[in-house]
C-alpha cells in the first residue's frame, strides 16, 4: 500500500478526481469535508468537519504522510467574509494541523485569480501577484500563510491551476453549456483574440499528486500547453455541438460594465473574478512543473470544453436541482436568459 493521503474539499468537484487519482495510484486516502465522499466512498476514510475547526482537523490529520488542501470558498461564493474565513483562517488552521500531527508534505491547491490582469503573459511562478478582488486577495494571503510554514520548517508546495474544465465541471460553465446546447449566440468581451488558458481537472489532479511526491517546497503553475483565443476555444465547442450556436462579439467596456451592474443586485450569475478576467489574456508558463514534477498536461483546450459539454448533455435531464459544490451545480441564468434570444 502506499501512503495515507489527507484531501481536504474530497467530496468537491476537483477533490472528487484528485481522490480517484490517489486511489488509483494505491495510496491510502482520507477525505475532509462536511460533505461525505461522492463517489467510491466505500475506499476512503470520512472526517466530517469544517477547516474552521482546529480540534477536527488536528484529528482528521493524525497518522497522515501527506495533506493535499483543496477546500476553499470559490468566486461563485460572492462572500467576503467566507473569502476570508474558510480560504484565509481554515489554511492558517490546517497548517498549524499538519504542523502538529508531524505531516511530511502539504499541498496547497493556489488560483491564478492572484495574479488578476497581468502586465505580460505567460505568467511565471515569479510574476508578481495583484489580485483585483476579493477572492483573489484571501487566496494570496493563503499563500503568504504557506510560505510562513515553510519557514518554521513545514514542507509545504503550492499548486496554482487556471480555470479548471473535465467531466462534472458545471458552475457558470452550465449557462454556456445551456446556450450551445439551445442552439443560442455565445458571447466573447471585444473580438474574442484574448488568449484564455484552462486545466483539465485530471491533469491538475496529476501535477498535485506529483507534487505531493517531491521534498522540498516549491510553487508551480499549472495549464494546457495546447491553447489558444477565447473565441477559438467556444468557436471548437459551438463547431462540435452543431446546434446552430454561433460566437458573438459584446464590447468589452460596456458589457462588463452591465455585467458588474447585474451581479451587484443578483441578477447574473457571477463574481467580480468572472466579468474582470473574461476578456482578458492570461495563461501559465509551465516550464517549471513539466521540469521539477514531470508533468506533463494531457488535454488542450478545445478537447477538454467539449468534454465538459458532452458530460453536461448526457446528466442534464438530472441537474434540475442538483446540490453540491458551486463547481458540481448548474449556476441560475438570472437576467442571462434574455441573451438566449438574441437572434
């Protein structure tokens, strides 16, 4: 057998695969989470709690070689004080845990959101951070708290995914899904020429594992290799659904400026992460990563979109009502529906 692995978030969306992947690779696993295991729960140990909780955790770590720390309130939270409670303090808490429980190596699942709008692209593990909200800033300051452990001797790597994509992935992923399926426009902010990096869930799932499998700290970015525009990547997905579905251009200042107005009084579905970044070009240099883990991403951007279509038509008679995580759960169309009529 391999070693007793600690996913916290191991019922979320990702933590769901990366637990999969743990199992598959004969690794002994432990899933922290208010939620139980979503799937395979018969295989992995259950600790219900919340990152709040410093008692829980202290136990939920006892007898753990390595701590792969997923749990985080996601930008569809809209919650500044959960931003801070569950990614800030419950970070700080599962820290101080692993800390005490002598764990070997912590890895903390990051977000490219601390890098907001950067100046130049590709992005390296040494851009400088400037996080544009709220979600982004508590994330940065997570990461402040990793590098603080280190210093008193805690071994701890931080994995920085781009948006992630792969089977299951819903949240504002379930309105453009919707869209293509109906056959209605999907829209790119300005002409669509930003270029727009994802992950797939599987091959983030690999680079935290890897990760967890090297001593030392380290930092890596993590995404496709093989991307390209906004508008290519939805051009592939509306080319592969044939449902009519066409790309369409919004300009950029007024339409994110609507969207903001929307979001601030609950009639779209999105955090200020998502009408900030959407237009803009951001992707990940991942030199490091293929260099120091081995890595080595496996899908591009346009295979894993439709991938992410193909899993959403086959459940979605079943997603009416679905619960579970803000990435497991269609998000709400709002105001949005009236796009859909756009000829």
């Amino acid at each position: 057998m391999g070693r007793t692995v600690l996913v916290t978030g191991g019922s979320g969306y990702f933590g769901t695969t990366l637990v999969d992947l743990a199992l598959d690779r004969g690794d002994r696993v432990r899933v922290f989470d208010l939620n139980p295991p979503g799937s395979r729960d018969g295989d992995v140990a259950h600790v219900a709690g919340d990152v709040r909780d410093r008692d829980v955790l202290h136990a939920a770590c006892d007898g753990v070689d390595v701590v792969l720390h997923n749990v985080a309130q996601v930008p569809l939270a809209r919650d500044r004080d959960l931003f801070w409670s569950v990614n800030v303090v419950g970070t700080a808490n599962l820290l101080l845990a692993a800390r005490d429980a002598g764990v070997a190596k912590v890895v903390h699942t990051s977000t490219s959101a601390i890098f907001g709008i950067p100046e130049s692209n590709p992005v390296t593990e040494d851009t400088p951070p400037r996080p544009l909200e709220a979600y982004g800033r508590a994330k940065l300051q997570a990461e402040w708290l990793c590098r603080e452990a280190i210093e008193t001797g805690l071994d701890v790597s931080i994995v920085r995914p781009r948006t992630i994509l792969g089977h299951g992935r819903l949240g504002i992923m379930a309105i453009l899904f919707e869209f293509v399926a109906e056959g209605a426009p999907v829209f790119v902010l300005g002409d669509g020429s930003n270029r727009y990096q994802f992950v797939h869930a599987d091959d983030l799932a690999d680079a935290c594992l890897r990760a967890g499998d090297r001593a030392g700290p380290g930092v890596y970015n993590v995404g496709a290799t093989d991307f390209g525009t906004m508008r290519e990547t939805l051009q592939a997905l509306v080319d592969h659904a044939g449902t009519g579905s066409r790309v369409r251009s919004l300009p950029s200042a007024p339409a994110a400026a609507a969207l903001a107005a929307l979001t601030g009084v609950g009639l779209a579905p999105f955090a200020p992460y998502h009408w900030l970044l959407y237009g803009e070009s951001l992707w990940f240099d991942t030199a490091r990563a293929q260099t120091e883990l081995g890595w080595r991403p496996q899908r591009s951007n346009a295979e894993m979109v439709v991938e992410s279509y193909e899993w959403f038509l086959a459940h979605r008679h079943q997603l009416a009502g679905a619960a579970g995580s803000h990435h497991q759960s269609p998000a709400k169309l709002g105001l949005l529906r009236i796009l859909k009529r756009l000829p």
